[in-house]
C-alpha cells in the first residue's frame, strides 16, 4: 500500500502571479550559530519549566526568510539529517499547480488551510520546500525520519482554516498536494466535537501529542506513533484541561521526556495596548506533567525584547547533540516575515 501522502495525483509545483518572485531562491543565510545572548550573559539564577532553563536562552538564527513572506506558523526537527522544518500560511498572490487558473489571495489561503513547508538545514538554508493546500493553519506540527524517508505530521480536514484531525504525509520537495487527495490518511484522533486540532511528534519516545480546543478549554492526548498509524487512536496519556492558557494566546506546542511545553504570547502592541515593548513582552513557554497534567513550571521569554515586531511562533525540541527545547519569533520586514529561531538547554542538576 502507498503511503500516506504518496500516490500519482501528487502535482509538480508551478508558480505564477507577481508575488512569486517573493519567494525568493533557495540560498543560505548567514547564522548566529548557538551564540550565548545578552540576557543569558546577564540572567539571574536559573528559570526552569519542565526541564529546561528558560533564562539562558541561545540565539540559533538570526531572522531568517522562509520560503513565502507570511510568517512561520511552527517548526520542527530532523535529527537525522539535522534539518529544520517550518510550516507558514501561503502568501497571497500565488497560482499553484495547474487546477488554479489565476492568483489567490490571502484571506482564500487561510481560509482553505492552506500551508507551506520549508526545508533548512540546521544553519538556516533553505534546501526546499511543498505547499500542502486543504490542510489547516500550522498550530504545530512533527517530523517522523524514517530511512530515506521524512514524513510530516499536520492537521488536516480544516474547518475555518484550523484542522479537525492530523495526517502523516511524505515530504516531496518542489510538489503540491492536497487534503483531499486519496493517499492521505486522515486520524480523527481527538475528542469529539474538538477543534483546532494540531500534532506534534516526540522521536525519542516514538510519540504523538494531539492539542485540541474544546470550547474555551485546550486539553491534549499522547499516543504511540505506532499505534496511530495502524489507526488505533487510544491514549497513553489524556490532559483534559491543560494549566497556564486562561487568558493566553496559544502559539504552539512540544512533547519531551515526562511534559508538554507551551508557547504563549503576542506581538508588541502600541505603548497603551496590552503587550508593549517596554514591558518586555508578554510570551512564556510553560510545562506540563504529561502523567498528571499538572503543572510543572512558566517562565517569560525575554530573549531580544528590542526586535520592532516579536511575535511567539512555534516551540520544538532539537535531540542532537544535546537536548534543546527551541522557539521562534516572528520578525516583521519591509517586505515580509522572518523566522528569528532560540534554544535553551536542560537546566543543571540541583536548580
């Protein structure tokens, strides 16, 4: 049997429209390389949530362009071949594949669901990218290397541009594929009735964290990955009403050793709104004991408060070399968003 995500109906990526040329090429970047920030030279004792410091944090990349100029949505690892992979809404503007007869905007493509994913090597450089059309919006997503095979894990069957299941499918550089294509699988995993429905994969543990909405209240189930694909969708762990969101805007989860990491946060608002630079920002990466859903630490990121636009988007954990829970902020451009991308490492033994 094909797998998920494979299959004859696949297109070739075609672009067209004056926004294409925004796309940009395929060239690499220049990096920050895991340099030590200013506030981890200057932080107080150390912040843990869950098992990392959050006061330390390590600049990985400086803002750097994705494929299409929206902003990135989340990201995830390749600790096999050491890539990084990052998902964002496509811009408005593009002609994809041959079934569309002229530019679509943006509003239709968020509406749709309908995603990018670029492909960069640990540095920064773009090494390819695959449009997903009919998926949802990239709440968070997963990498499963298998081989000579990668496969993403994303929400899927959208509704008002969030997704109401997740899919497995291959990446295929420089292709299009759609959600309603007959090779890919869709897993009604979450709870019934659920919404904003998002994966995230945890390779050390051959697990997938499902979040999910139900009314007001996120909530998040784990899962073998084995036992997902052979659709058995019954629960190792089940948190039904996930600490720390009240009042928070959700920007993305992880799943490593015994939590659930979560990202929250806006972008800097105007000196009399909610969230302005002076205050430092308001994003925080929380944990959660994944066994008893109770909480397990929340710490502000305060990492580059000086950026003009910082918005919290996407929080993964990097395996190799060593443990490192990672988040991106979004950074505004004259011309488009960046993905600026930072670590931070377990806390030491004793804190």
């Amino acid at each position: 049997m094909a797998h998920p995500g494979s299959g004859s109906s696949r297109r070739t990526l075609l672009i067209a429209g004056t926004a294409a040329l925004a796309a940009g090429g395929l060239g690499g970047l220049a990096v920050w390389g895991d340099a030590r920030t200013e506030d981890s030279k200057n932080a107080p004792a150390p912040a843990p949530a869950g098992g990392f410091d959050i006061a330390r944090p390590t600049r990985l990349w400086r803002p750097t362009a994705l494929s299409d100029t929206t902003g990135p949505q989340s990201l995830a690892f390749d600790d096999v071949r050491q890539d990084v992979y990052a998902v964002q809404l496509v811009q408005g503007g593009l002609t994809l594949a041959d079934d569309e007869d002229e530019p679509v905007d943006a509003d239709r493509r968020k509406r749709d669901g309908d995603l990018c994913v670029t492909r960069f090597s640990r540095s920064g450089e773009r090494l390819g990218r695959m449009y997903l059309r009919g998926f949802g919006h990239g709440l968070s997503m997963g990498v499963e290397p298998r081989g000579d095979t990668v496969r993403l894990w994303v929400e899927s069957r959208p509704k008002s541009g969030y997704g109401r299941a997740v899919a497995r499918v291959r990446f295929a550089d420089g292709t299009v594929l759609d959600g309603d294509d007959p090779a890919v699988r869709h897993h009604p995993i979450a709870p019934e009735g659920a919404t904003r429905v998002h994966p995230a994969v945890d390779m050390a543990g051959e697990r997938l964290l499902v979040g999910y909405r139900q009314g007001a209240v996120r909530g998040y189930t784990v899962h073998r990955l084995r036992d997902v694909v052979a659709d058995d969708y019954a629960p190792v762990h089940r948190i039904a009403r996930a600490p720390y969101l009240e009042d928070e805007t959700f920007q993305g989860c992880a799943l490593y050793g015994d939590h659930v990491y979560q990202l929250t946060g806006n972008p800097y608002s105007k000196a009399d709104g909610r969230n302005p630079r002076d205050s430092g920002g308001n994003t925080f990466v929380s944990a959660v004991d994944v066994r008893t859903g109770a909480p397990a630490g929340r710490q502000p990121v305060t990492v580059d408060r000086e950026l003009r636009y910082r918005e919290p988007e996407g929080v993964a954990v990097r395996l190799a070399p060593d443990p490192l829970l990672c988040m991106g902020f979004s950074v505004k451009t004259a011309d488009r968003r960046k993905l600026a991308l930072y670590g931070f490492a377990p806390h030491a033994a004793g804190h």
